[in-house]
C-alpha cells in the first residue's frame, strides 16, 4: 500500500522469544529529512504503538530499547524512530513544525501499513509532542501512552505544559515514576484526575530517566517490565 512516505527495510533480525518477534530497520520519509527507526513485532501482536524518543537521545537508546523489547514480550508491536535533530547530531530538538511533521509521518506509515490498532506513545518531550500532534495536527490513535510526561522543569512546579490534554478525547495512560522530579506527583494526579479519560500508574522508585532504588523497591518487576505490564492492560481494556 502506497503510504506517501517511503519505509526502506535494511534489515531483519529473529530472536528467541517467549513470542517470535521480528526486528527490522526503516528509513521513513519524513517532509524535512530521512530519520531511522526500528519496527518490532511479536507475533500475532495486538496492537503497535509508535514511540518517540525524548529530547537527550535517540531511538536507540537503552531505555528505548529496555521498553521496547519489554513491550514485544506481551505482545506489543512497536515502531521508534528518530526525530530530524538527533538524526543530524544536533542537540537542539526541533521546532514544533518539524517535530509534528516526524511524528505524523510515523503515524501515518504505521496506520496504513498495519492491520492493528496504533496506539501513540513517547518518553518525555516525544510523549508530550505526541499529544500536540493529536491536537493540531488531528490523528486519531487508539489511546497515547506517556512514558515520564514532562509535566513541568525541575523544581519549577507548573501545569501549563497540559492544558491543551483536555482537548484530547482519547484514552491516556500516563507512566509516572514515583521520583520523577519533571512530574510533581499531585499536579500529574490532579492534571489526570481533570481527563476525560486518563488514567495514571506510578513506576515503583524510578526517576525521570527510569533509575531505580533497588533497596526500597517493592514491585519485583524490573522496570521495564512493569511499564510493559501496565501498557498491555491499557491496550486490552481498548482494544
């Protein structure tokens, strides 16, 4: 099916897994520049959720990559992708244009070329710029998955970075760690709690960058795999 962006497999990879998964790199062609992205899916996947990085690293990152491969082990298909800054070696994101531009074209090679529900789902300025696209550039995904939303900056506690969530109609999962200092916990729960369809899980002891206080950690998940097991059950309470 001709999207009107151009997906180049480089590769395949195959993996023992508790699912077979297949691991495959693209090229996507985006209105302002070729970025790189890696396509995993379990077999008979139940949905595929298309994942933007945050503002420090690209989609190859570990913690991409941990969350990801975690997801694949439920049964989560996912695309990640760079966005044009990172695919430059540039440390400044991109202006919102371009950034909306990437993840639009993301979504839009996902929905055509997939027979599953797509979901929208990034760590921190990924997530936060999905739900932009949502808004102005009007995608319609089956839910957004928020890993580490970026409520606000360090010590500067603020709700204005998600005033524009209340004109957003679709389901939202919001992945939170309990040390996250970008999402002090009362103002994330209140901002969910004010949805119309939100809902939040807190990651046991993790931080903005998902480190963990082994010793006082009480889920016995790694984390990873706990965000995985809260998005399966986001996925199946929709899908």
């Amino acid at each position: 099916m001709n999207t009107g962006w151009l997906a180049t497999s480089l590769r395949t990879l195959l993996h023992s897994s508790k699912w077979h998964i297949s691991r495959r790199t693209l090229t996507l062609q985006t209105p302002n520049a070729d970025v790189q992205g890696v396509l995993q899916v379990p077999e008979d996947a139940q949905a595929l959720l298309v994942f933007a990085h945050g503002a420090g690293a690209g989609h190859t990152h570990k913690n991409m990559d941990g969350i990801a491969c975690a997801w694949a082990e439920v049964g989560l298909a996912s695309l990640r992708y760079n966005f044009p800054f990172i695919e430059a070696g540039r440390r400044r994101v991109d202006s919102k244009p371009v950034t909306l531009d990437t993840i639009e074209a993301a979504y839009s090679y996902a929905d055509a070329e997939f027979d599953l529900p797509v979901f929208l789902a990034g760590h921190s300025f990924g997530g936060r710029m999905n739900s932009h696209a949502v808004v102005e550039r009007n995608l319609d995904p089956a839910g957004l998955i928020f890993c580490a939303f970026p409520l606000h900056q360090p010590k500067k506690p603020s709700v204005a970075r998600a005033e524009h969530l209340t004109g957003i109609v679709h389901p939202m999962l919001f992945l939170s760690g309990t040390r996250d200092d970008l999402a002090e916990a009362e103002l994330l729960q209140n901002v969910v709690e004010g949805l119309t369809d939100g809902r939040l899980e807190w990651l046991d002891t993790a931080n903005h960058s998902y480190a963990v206080l082994k010793r006082s950690r009480t889920n016995p998940l790694p984390v990873f795999d706990e965000i995985a097991d809260h998005t399966i059950k986001f996925v199946r309470s929709i899908v």
